[in-house]
C-alpha cells in the first residue's frame, strides 16, 4: 500500500467551479472586498471558505 501525498491543495477545486460567477461579480462591483466574496459563496452556495481561498482563487486567475 503506497502512502498518500502529504501537502498541497487540496480543497481549491471547490471555489474552482465557481470561478466565472466570482470574476462577473468582480467586474460587475470592482470595490468588492474578499470577505464580500466569501459571504457571497456561504449564503448563495453553502460554500464556507476563507478570504484566503477567494485570495489564492483570484491570484490564479490575475
């Protein structure tokens, strides 16, 4: 039996699929803050994620 891969990330692809409502949101309301954007996901998709998510997620896509 061959051990698992230990670090990296694993939980991105979540907020992946996401990821074009996330960027119309943006360019529809550029002052929107990350926190927005994660409330955003927990009350409209039941996604609960840290504003570091939505950071790593938007620096993927520049």
């Amino acid at each position: 039996m061959q051990p698992k891969p230990m670090g990296g990330d694993r939980h991105s692809q979540r907020m992946e699929t996401h990821a074009p409502e996330i960027l119309e949101l943006i360019e529809a309301t550029p002052d929107l803050t990350l926190a927005e954007i994660a409330a955003h996901m927990a009350s409209r998709h039941g996604l609960r994620v840290a504003v570091s998510t939505v950071w790593r997620l938007l620096e993927r896509h520049a």
